[in-house]
C-alpha cells in the first residue's frame, strides 16, 4: 500500500515536468536541435535535442530555468538559422517547423496567442491595403476598417495581460488615425509612429530579435528602393528613437545597422553611421574594439587617400605619399610567418611581371626581422617595410588588418580603388589594369 501511494504522490510531479519539442520536416534535413537562452549580449548553450527519423525531438527542462525568450538553433550558420519561443517557466512549449512554412506553435499559451495577434494584424492590414487600392473615399469605411484594427490590438493586449508576449504586443501597436486620411497622409503618420511604441530598454525585446527587425524593416521597407540620403535619414531617426539612457543597446543596433552597409559595401552609409553616431557612441561606452573597428575601416574605405606610413627603402627615408612613377600601387599586408602569405606572394610576383604600370609595396607584420630579412630576397622588385609589433603595430591598426595577406589596389594618387579579399579576385583585377 505504501508503494501505491508513493506513486500516486510522485506522478503528479512527472506529469508537471516542462519540456520543448518539436518536429520538424523533412526529418532528412535535419540532426538536432539546440536551445539556447537569449539575453542582450548574446546567448547561453542550455542543452540540445537529437531528432528521430520522424523528426521529433524533446529537452527537458529544468525546474530552474528561468522564465524569458530562448532560441531553437537547428541547421549551421546558426546566427541565420534559429528563431525565438517565449518560455514562462510554466509551459511545454511545443511547435512544428517547415523551412519553407516556419514555426507553429502547438502547444504555450505565450507563443501561441503572438501567432494568433499576427496573424490577425496581416488580416487587418491587408484590408486597409485593399480599401486604399480601390481609389475611393469612403469614410464610413475608413473608420469600420480602423476600429477593427484598433479593438483588435485592445483584445490582444487585454489577453496578453500578465504574460510576457505583452512586451511584444505593446511594442508592434499600430498607427491608429482619428480621422480619414489620404493615402499619403496615412503613409507618412504610419512611418513617423512606427518605432514610437517601441520601449528599446525593455530586457525581453533586447533579447529577442523583435528590436533588430523592427529597425530593419523602418530603415530599409519604408521605402522603395530608397537612396543613400533616405537610409541616412532613417537611421537618425532610428538613433532619435532609442533614449541615451540606454546606450549598449543603442550602440548595439546602430554596430548592426553598420555592418549590414558593410557587408552591401555600401561605404558612404557605413560610414555616415560612424560620423553621425557610431564613433561617438564607441567613446562614450568605452567599446575600444567597436572604436577601432569602425575607424579603420572609414581610413580605408574604397575611394578614400590611404593612410600615409614611412617606408626605408634601401637606407633612404620616404613614406608612401612620396612614392613616385607608377599608374598603379599593390599594397600587401603579410608575414613571413603566415603559410597563406608565403603560398600567394609567389603568384603576386607572377601577376605583376609584366605590369610596368604598376609597383608593389609589401608591408610585414613582424615580430623580429631575421625571416623577414631572407624572405623579402626573393622580391627585390617589390618596396619592402617592416612592421615590428605585428597585430600592435600602429600601421596595421590604422589599416584594420585582422588577417594576412590582405591587399589594397591605390591609384597614382593613392586613393583606395580596390580591396580584395582572394587572390582570384585579385588577379581579376591586375589583368583589367
């Protein structure tokens, strides 16, 4: 009897065990799946899942783990591959994912009901597309479209109420016009409010990626194709939004914003965000790596003079500014302890045989000079310096060389023309020149 009774008293505390699991299809594309608690600055390993041939898998939880936005990582590079679930410390979380479908939420109350309020405010947007597409002024309409939309958004945050989904639901709260506006009217007031719900310091939207679409999509979907001096209007309005009382995440989004223009090798903007923002927010927060990042990169932008540094070429003192007689300079950051810069210098030498219009200034990162000294022999064509100090070295900092070799194609004046991060692209270029 006492056995039957032990297990009478322990079920109850198996059947209230939380877990997430999901399935995913097809099961074929994927092993496991990891889960990770997300915080604003970054995120911690919790544990992981391995999926059946049916793609299920399951992680416990345990009864420890605190309540707040966790991420379910399931294929590599899986900053691109994860998404957010919402977990209160009371529910299994449960889902179905499909690559091309998304996630479905079978089981939490949180996440499900995020689903449900989005899925209705497309609905609701979708008609208010629909009614301006007709071309028509029908104000009776216009205020039965814009009460659905607003006692849609007061239900959801009524029944979001005590749940942590709120932040989510408060913070994506539409434009609400009091009268009839004209398309371009309502255009204009949807784009001026749409960051204006939106608390920035709120701890479960900076862990989340709600923050990081929420500024991509004002900065590049408010606007067709938009140019270069409409993003830098966008982004101050994204940095007017965000209060100075909390500048790590303002740094945060703004560092994101930069290296999206980077990655677009859209100079200009990157760096207009340094000019306007970025330097200035790196000093205030003490971000010594940020500051230095961003600064050598607007040093060495394309189209932009390459920061000057002596050269001592055969006992005679001259800096590159002062180098003379080519169409063309190939300026090479390596190492004579670098196995790449050793393969590839070689196929520079070849490249540029033929190219009189064109000079090679090959600058070593170096701890000591004695195999700096027996490698540069075999270039007696190129201009040699040395950088002692190696990744300190003040020239390779300016530079922002973080990986040898590394190469920068200056015109007769020195501006930046090209940089080119493979030896094919390289070659590319040396033979159009």
């Amino acid at each position: 009897m006492k056995n039957i009774l032990f297990l009478f008293l322990i079920l109850p505390m198996l059947t209230i065990a939380q877990s997430v699991k999901g399935t995913f299809s097809p099961a074929e594309d994927y092993s496991y799946a990891f889960l990770y608690k997300a915080t604003p600055e970054g995120a911690n390993y919790i544990d992981r899942g391995q999926l059946d041939k049916n793609g299920q898998f399951e992680i416990k939880l345990s009864d420890s783990l605190e309540a707040g936005i966790y991420k379910i990582v399931y294929a590599v590079p899986p900053e691109e591959n994860n998404f957010d679930v919402i977990y209160d410390g009371k529910e299994t979380v449960a889902f179905d994912f499909n690559q091309e479908s998304g996630v479905n939420f079978t089981e939490s109350e949180e996440n499900k009901l995020f689903a449900s309020y989005l899925k209705s405010m497309e609905m609701v947007n979708h008609t208010i597309s629909n009614y301006y597409n007709k071309g028509i002024k029908d104000e009776k309409g216009f205020n039965a479209i814009f009460k659905t939309l607003n006692d849609t958004q007061l239900a959801y945050e009524d029944l979001a109420k005590d749940k942590l989904v709120s932040s989510f639901i408060i913070a994506n709260s539409p434009y609400m016009p009091k009268e009839y506006e004209d398309i371009s009217t309502y255009s204009n007031n949807l784009k001026q409010h749409y960051l204006s719900h939106v608390n920035f310091s709120d701890y479960l939207l900076q862990s989340s990626t709600f923050l990081v679409d929420r500024v991509n999509a004002y900065v590049f979907n408010m606007v067709d194709n938009p140019t270069n001096a409409i993003l830098k209007s966008h982004i101050d309005d994204v940095a007017a939004a965000i209060p100075n009382n909390d500048l790590i995440i303002k740094t945060s989004l703004l560092e994101m914003l930069w290296h999206q223009f980077v990655s677009g090798e859209n100079h200009e903007v990157a760096n207009y965000i340094t000019d306007n923002h970025l330097l200035e927010l790196a000093k205030s927060t003490n971000n010594k790596v940020l500051e230095e990042m961003v600064t050598s990169f607007k040093n060495t932008s394309i189209g932009t003079v390459a920061p000057n540094f002596d050269i001592t070429s055969n006992g005679q003192d001259t800096s590159l500014h002062q180098l003379k007689g080519s169409e063309y300079y190939l300026l090479v950051f390596w190492s004579s302890a670098c196995g790449h810069c050793l393969d590839e210098l070689p196929k520079v030498k070849e490249m540029v045989a033929n190219k009189s219009n064109l000079k090679v200034v090959a600058f070593g990162l170096e701890n000591e000079d004695n195999n700096w000294d027996k490698e540069i022999k075999n270039y007696p064509d190129f201009t040699h310096q040395i950088g002692l100090g190696k990744w300190e070295n003040p020239t390779v900092k300016t530079y922002g060389v973080s990986a040898t070799p590394m190469y920068f194609l200056l015109s007769a004046d020195k501006l930046i023309m090209a940089k080119p991060y493979e030896i094919e692209d390289l070659k590319v270029l040396i033979e159009g020149l």
